[in-house]
C-alpha cells in the first residue's frame, strides 16, 4: 500500500475485490477486521499500562504457559507469560503499520466513513477512533514503545559474578573447567550487564534469561536516524546490544562459534533444568535465523550513519559507528569459523578443555529461510569499510 510505483487505482481495485472464488468478503474488510483484532487485543496497556494489560500467552495448565512465539519449544520462554518480542518489539510496529495503512487509505481516496461501510463492527471501538484520530494512535504506539522498561534488568558486578559461580557450580566437572578458564581469560565477570529479559513471570516480574531477540529491533528499527534526529543516545543502543560480544557465560558470544541464543545463568536453577532438558532453543545452541537478524540490523545502522556520498553524516557519529563495526566483525568471524553458518541452528561440545562447534542432531541443511544469507552477503558486501 506505501509503494509509489503502484498507481493508487490499482491499490484500490485490489482492496475492493473479494478473495477467492467462493468468498464474497472484501480484502478491505478482512484487513479491518485484522486491525480490529489488533487495536482490540492492545487497547488495555494503552488505557493503563501495566504488566498485567500487556499481551500474555495463553495458558497451557496451573503452572505452564505456552511458547507461543517463535522460540516454540517447551522451554523456549522460560515458562514466561509475557514475552518481550512480543510486546516490545512486535506490537510497537503491528500499531506502526497500521498508522502507516490508514494514510495509505486516505491518499487512495478510502475515507474514514467508507471504512465503516466495509467493516461496521469496527465502528465504535478504538480502531473506529484511530481512523479518525492519527494523533490519538501515535499516542498509543508511544505509550507501547514504552513496554521495554518492564523488561529491563541491570546486573551489578558482584551479581554477575555471584550468578556465575553458582551456575559454574551446577554444571558437569568437564564444562565447569572450560567455562573457569573462559572467565580468568577474559574478565568477563568484572562488570555489569544489561539486557531486555527474555520474558516476564505469572507476576510480571522479569525472567532474567539474556537472549539475541533484540536483534529482531535493530533489524525492523531505525536506532541510527534516531540517533541523528536526537530522540536516541548511542550508548543506549550499545548498551543494548552489548550482551552479543560479552563471552558467555556472562553474556552470549562464544567464540568460533557464535552467539548462543539464550544464556540462563541469571534465572533460577529450575530454569536451568527446563533448558537442560529441552535444548532447542537453550545456552547450548545458535540460531542462524538470529544470526542473520543481528548482521542485517548492524549492517543496516552502520549505512544509516553514510550519506549517499560515503561520507558520515555526523562525525559525532564515529565512536558508535566503530562499536557497531565491532560487534559485526566478531560475530562474523566466529559464526564463519564454525563452519555451520547455512545450518538452520548448530550447537557446541567441548572436548580437551576446547570448545568445538557441532551440528544440531535434528537441524537440515538447507531450509527455505536459509536463502536470507543471500539477502545478508548483498547488504555486508554494500557496507562501508
């Protein structure tokens, strides 16, 4: 509906058809009825936002909630029942698009009163209201951007270090010694960490699992126009995606291998044991679909700071360019020096106090999305040096 190469009758013809051959509904009444579903479903945090208003998985029994995200394993969220992908990342830019197909409707001719002849169930209601009111959705996406701050966790030093020991201490004598060896080499327990929780619990308070979701964001967001528009700091973003390239098991980035998909040293030893059990989506794997994520949105912010010349748009800019560049060439050389990068996931073994990668025992060598590494090799080959 945005692309300006697509005359606006066109856009409207297809709209004001109906699918299928024995279906006489409407495009345009079924994509209100969508937006009806979304402005229903996050109309409650709008109106106050709390953690018992944000979206929640359903429920699987008394204790579990469902992994109804895409890390869709048993474990995958920890038992969480708010995840922050969701509710951080997913919703903030459903309600996005939506903004973006209202004035898309209005340039094509499809007036606030048209829309309540194709779909009259939407009158009423908040999507009713952010038809007629843009200001009044903005409101909402803004109030929704600030969903993160229920998922934020800030680790001091002395934390991190008394989590580590005490995961260190529950691991098999042979990880145990690798995991030693990695910390006294890199110090990597000297500081804090920060990170957007994987999810929150049944109480809203959040599940202290760092992850790579985060790389979803970079990849959808604009962190570095916003930078430049002064709505962000630099360090904000760093800080974000600082957990990527601290040495697990403080943080993700193992190397010669990549960027393990959870680390779960912070959360509770029944988390521990959830994940010990069902690895897919556990400290002992890296997704290539993460991996992809992350390089595209490093890639996509590091352009973002070039004009159309090459040169940097600000040259306040530089530190954070430089960190990005980082992150990027460390992460790309480990993940190559695995050897499994085409891999839907791979995992990892230690083996004489080393660390080997290892392919996943279920995972297929090539699977449909794994042609994003064609998208990944265009955008780090068009990347300034």
């Amino acid at each position: 509906l945005s692309r300006p190469d697509i005359p606006n009758d066109r856009k409207r013809a297809f709209l004001e058809s109906a699918v299928g051959q024995e279906n006489n509904t409407l495009r345009l009444t079924l994509l209100l009825r969508n937006l009806l579903y979304v402005s229903t479903t996050t109309q409650a945090y709008v109106k106050r936002p709390v953690t018992e208003n944000l979206i929640s998985f359903p429920r699987l029994d008394e204790n579990r909630w469902s992994s109804a995200s895409w890390r869709d394993s048993g474990a995958g969220y920890a038992n969480g029942r708010y995840a922050m992908d969701v509710n951080v990342i997913w919703v903030p830019k459903a309600l996005e698009s939506m903004d973006k197909i209202f004035t898309a409707l209005r340039e094509i001719g499809i007036s606030t009163v048209d829309l309540g002849t194709f779909a009259p169930e939407i009158r009423a209601t908040s999507l009713w209201e952010y038809a007629q009111s843009p200001m009044t959705l903005r409101r909402a996406i803004k109030t929704w951007r600030g969903a993160e701050k229920h998922f934020e966790v800030h680790l001091s030093a002395r934390k991190v270090r008394k989590k580590v020991r005490a995961k260190l201490r529950w691991l098999p004598k042979e990880e145990r010694a690798y995991w030693k060896k990695v910390i006294a080499k890199t110090r990597a327990d000297k500081k804090g960490v920060d990170f957007l929780a994987l999810a929150l619990d049944t109480k809203g308070q959040p599940i202290p699992v760092a992850n790579t979701d985060i790389a979803t964001w970079l990849f959808l967001e604009e962190p570095t126009k916003d930078i430049l528009n002064g709505t962000m700091k630099p360090e904000d973003v760093i800080r974000r995606l600082k957990i990527f390239i601290i040495p697990y098991p403080v943080g993700l980035f193992l190397e010669g291998v990549g960027p393990v998909v959870a680390n779960d040293t912070y959360a509770s030893p029944v988390v521990w044991e959830n994940f010990r059990r069902d690895i897919y989506h556990s400290p002992r794997v890296i997704w290539g679909r993460e991996v992809n994520l992350l390089f595209l949105g490093l890639a996509k912010q590091i352009q973002a700071a070039y004009d159309t010349t090459g040169q940097i748009r600000d040259p306040n800019l530089e530190p954070y360019v430089r960190e990005l560049r980082s992150m990027l060439d460390k992460t790309l050389t480990a993940v190559e020096a695995s050897g499994l990068k085409h891999n839907e996931l791979w995992s990892y073994r230690i083996v004489d106090n080393k660390l080997l990668p290892a392919r996943y025992p279920t995972t297929s060598d090539i699977q449909l999305w794994n042609l994003t590494d064609l998208a990944v090799q265009y955008l780090l080959a068009r990347t300034p040096d």
